[in-house]
C-alpha cells in the first residue's frame, strides 16, 4: 500500500554511507552551535516576554526534532529573532496566561506547517517576492532592539509592546542605570568586533556572556551597581525538561489564536526555508522543501506540548554549523544535546548572566539581520519594488508583522496583476502573417469581406479581459465572423473565460460567429472544462490561420 504523503527525513538517506569521520566533524561543529545557541535562546526568549529556560527548551526539543524530521542536511532549528515582533504582544497582552496562549499558538503552527508540507506546497514559499521579505525583515530588527532598550539601559520600568510606545514612554521617563549602560555597550562592541577567524572555534558571544558572568558573580555587580542578572530577574533555571501539558483554552481562544498561528507558519516556512536554500549553496546538496515543512511542523506540535515556544530553522545557526563541518543532521542533534547537558549539570551558574550581556548579543543579531544595504538601492528598485519593501518595513515597525505580511502580499499582488495587464495587448490584424515550418512569416494573406481577425498577446486574465471588449469597441460594428488568434495567450482565468463567453453569446444574439485559432493546452483545458467548446463547437477551434480563414469562408458562404 503507497501512503499518500511522502515523508522522507534527510537523517535516513545521511546515515547510509556515515563513518566515524563523518561523526567527528558532526560532533565538533554540534558541540560549537550548541555553545552559540546557549546565549541566543535565552536572549530570544526573554524578548519575547518569557522565561529564558523556554529558549533553552525550545532549542533542545524543537532543534532535535527539526534535525531529525527535516529535509535539510544541515539546518539548526531553535527560537528565532523573526518570532520575537509577534510573540512578545502575546504574552503581553495575556498577562500571566501568555504562556499558556502562545503553546497554544505553536502547536497550531506545527499542524499548518505539516498540512503544507504533506500537501507539498513547500515550494509556494519561493513566491513570495524579495522586497516583501527584505522589507519585514529589516523592520523586524528594528523591533528586536527596541525590546532590548530596557535591558540595555537598566530600566525599571515596564515599556509597552509597540515601537511608538516605548518612544513616548523613553521620553516621558528615561532613567538609566549607567554601570548597566557601560556594559551593555563593552559587551556589543566586543561581540561585534570579535575576529572572524578566532569566531570560527570559539564564538564570541559565548565568551562576552560567560566573562560578563563571571565577573557579575565575583564582584557582586547587583548589589554593588544595580545590574540585573538571570537570578535577580527571574530567578534559578530548572535542571529538568518540562513535562508534557496541554494548553486549556476554551474553543474560542482556539478560534481566535488561529491568526496568529496562521502568521507564525508563514514566518517559520520562510524562516526554514531560506536557511536551507541557503545552506544547500554551503554544502552542495539540495533540501526537500516539502519534507523540511513537516519537519518544522512536528517540532511545533511539540512545543505546544512540552511548553516552548515557535521554532524554526535559523540562518545564522545553520551557517556556523556548516562552517563547522557539520554535514548530516546528527550534527544538529548534538546541538540540541550539548544544550541539555548545559542544562542539567550547569543551569545554577547561569543566574549570574548579566541581561545587559544578553541584551547585547541580540542587538548585534539584529544588526546583522537587517537588510540595511537595500535602503541604499531603493531608487534603482523598480518604483512597484521599492513601494512593496517600503510598506513591508514601516508596517512592520509601526503596527505589526501579521498585517505587514498580508499587506505587502496583497500590494505586490496587486502591482505584478498591473504589470501582467500591461503587458496584455488586443488589437486587429489588418494584415494576417503566420509562420511556416521553417519559421519564416507569410505575408498578405487575403482576408474575406465580413471577416475580423484579432489577435490577443499576454495572459489573458482578470487584468486585461476588459482589453477585449475595449478593441471591438474601437473597430465599430461587429462582423459576420470574427477570428481570435490565441496562438500567444498562455494563460487563461475565470474571468478570461467569461468575456469569451459575453462574446459569443453577443454574436450569437447578432447571427454572427467566433472561430480561435491556435489555442495553446491551458487555454483550451480551460475552455473544455467550462463547456465553452461545446457551445462554440470543434469545427470552430482551428489549429492555424490557413484552416480558420477556410472555416470563416465556408460560414460566409452558408449565410448568402
């Protein structure tokens, strides 16, 4: 029996030809993103409103499953900085059930994303155009320093979701704590500045942070300063994995979250997607899209269920492990338990991380994760472009991701429809050429009295069907037998489909006829499908212009 859904993890065709060689350089690259991650999920969860172990959970359970499940050789999954813009409004708008609403939202997630990729849409992602992506994505680092203001500086007070909030609220009362300003900027400086070549074996993030808490520890730096560190703020990590729970919302909490859960797929589709895409030009391989969705969906589901948070492959994980040597999945998975192992034998020394070191890797990961360069090139965009990245952007940083996503759709939407139009032309052919076998153009056939020959280039779609009507419009009175050349139409819609069928029904009414010449295969499924052929008839669809002109003289003949 052949299952319908294909489901082939990139961990089963990796393993059949592993070695010990292999094994070594999965280890060591493993060992390397685990120790980058540590920092990094931490930091992410706490932007998001949530306890820092929830990144840490998210990166061992959601990274092993994503490794083990996905179709990339070499993806790292974990908490991402794309989720922070929309998860950290959750939490907050939820209070003390933020948690609880946003398990709820990633196991949503994860049923999508699995629907998406048994149904193998993965490939739908590529559509998405590059300004609409660039765009959300420069505005999402925008978003993720702005939560990092109040750890940066060493604020007190609580500042509100959106980025205009904090701004009024920054100007209204901005109270520093200077010792906690000082390290926040040494830390950033330092991460930012770290070699390269000393990066590749020991990530300077891990350094900054674990110096940063050493020395909070040793010279008693909450005490002494006033700096906050993981203990004072949310006190000792657990040494354990959660254990499995179901979200209790009611029915229409359900309902409600399906939007967001709707966003939170789209994003980790994209997300994954582009990592390995990315990492396929690394390594030389190619990822099953389709399989890698799958993937990202089982480790949401179980991130609704062990209380994590959404995740998704990250580019900048996936880059270090190849760089690493990384070249199977394991590599992942030694990620995920380099991380538990951190966990269980080390999470009591981790209450003395300063925030304003954590707070310093992810101003440097947003940083980096702009599209800056592209602001600088706008004005060579195409104007439909540069307004898509423009929307995208802004929309992202003054309202939020969900409607800076549908929006900037619909806008490119909108303007490729317009572009399509454009390019669709009707107009009559005075003078009738076609090409012969060798491909060369027959001039001056001879056209009957009462006959019109139109001719339609482009697709012929919702953006241009009117361009028909608009032509007859223009030639007059309609005559006896009209011929469309269809030879270049390529595509054919619903609403394409139904100005043919006003048109015959009009020369039907007048005792006229129609005749295509040279429908091309999706025209002419379309036309059968709808029943159009059979009110048109077979003896009016002619294969070229000799066999039309033939057919238009014998009707003419018919009527004298």
């Amino acid at each position: 029996m052949t299952l319908p859904v294909s489901f082939r993890p990139k961990i089963v065709h990796a393993l059949k030809d592993y070695s010990a060689q292999k094994f070594f350089a999965d280890a060591a690259a493993g060992l390397t993103v685990g120790i980058v991650a540590l920092p990094l999920s931490m930091a992410l969860a706490i932007a998001s409103g949530l306890k820092p172990e929830i990144g840490i959970f998210t990166a061992i359970i959601g990274g092993l499953l994503i490794s083990a499940f996905g179709g990339s050789r070499v993806q790292i999954g974990g908490p991402a900085g794309a989720f922070v813009p929309l998860l950290a409004p959750i939490v907050m708008a939820h209070g003390s059930r933020g948690p609880e609403v946003l398990v709820a939202c990633a196991l949503m997630a994860g049923v999508i994303l699995i629907v998406l990729g048994a149904c193998k849409l993965g490939s739908l992602i590529k559509f998405i155009p590059f300004p609409v992506v660039t765009g959300f994505t420069s505005g999402i680092a925008i978003i993720i320093m702005s939560t990092q203001i109040r750890d940066f500086f060493g604020l007190q007070e609580k500042l509100p979701p959106d980025f205009f909030g904090k701004v009024i609220a920054l100007a209204q009362n901005f109270h520093p704590n200077w010792a906690t300003v000082i390290l926040a900027t040494l830390a950033t400086v330092a991460i930012w500045f770290w070699p390269k070549k000393i990066g590749r074996h020991v990530p300077g993030t891990i350094v900054i942070v674990v110096l940063a808490a050493v020395a909070a520890a040793f010279f008693n730096w909450p005490e002494k300063f006033g700096i906050q560190t993981l203990g004072t703020a949310f006190g000792e990590m657990p040494r354990h994995l959660p254990s499995p729970h179901w979200p209790l919302l009611s029915f229409d909490e359900w309902r409600a979250l399906l939007p967001v859960a709707m966003t939170i797929a789209v994003l980790g589709a994209i997300e994954s997607l582009l990592s390995a895409v990315v990492s396929d030009g690394m390594i030389d391989d190619r990822h099953d899209s389709n399989q890698e969705l799958m993937g990202q969906g089982i480790a949401n589901v179980a991130m609704g269920i062990f209380g994590g948070m959404p995740a998704t492959g990250v580019i900048a994980r996936t880059a270090t492990n190849v760089r690493c040597g990384g070249r199977t999945p394991i590599a992942g998975i030694i990620h995920s338990l380099t991380l538990l192992l951190v966990l269980l034998v080390a999470a009591p020394l981790a209450k003395h991380i300063p925030l304003a070191a954590l707070s310093a890797v992810l101003i440097v990961v947003s940083l980096r994760m702009g599209e800056w360069h592209q602001f600088r090139r706008l004005n060579r965009w195409p104007r439909s472009d540069a307004a898509v990245f423009i929307c995208a952007f802004t929309l992202t940083v003054c309202v939020d991701l969900p409607t800076a996503v549908g929006a900037s759709l619909i806008l490119a939407s909108a303007l490729l429809v317009r572009r399509l139009s454009e390019l669709t032309q009707v107009h009559a052919d005075e003078e009738v050429t076609q090409a012969n076998a060798s491909g060369q153009k027959i001039v001056g056939k001879e056209i009957p009295q009462g006959v019109m020959v139109f001719r339609v280039f482009g697709a012929f779609f919702f953006g241009a069907a009117d361009k028909l009507e608009t032509s007859l419009r223009r030639a007059g009175q309609l005559p006896d037998v009209l011929i469309l050349r269809m030879r270049d139409v390529l595509a054919l819609d619903a609403t394409g489909l139904d100005a043919l069928e006003d048109l015959l029904e009009k020369l039907r009414i007048k005792k006229k006829d129609l005749i295509l010449c040279g429908p091309h295969s999706q025209p002419m499924i379309a036309l059968v499908r709808a029943g159009f052929i059979d009110r048109l008839g077979m003896e009016n669809v002619c294969a070229d212009m000799d066999i039309s002109l033939e057919r238009a003289r014998k009707i003419l003949d018919a009527k004298k």
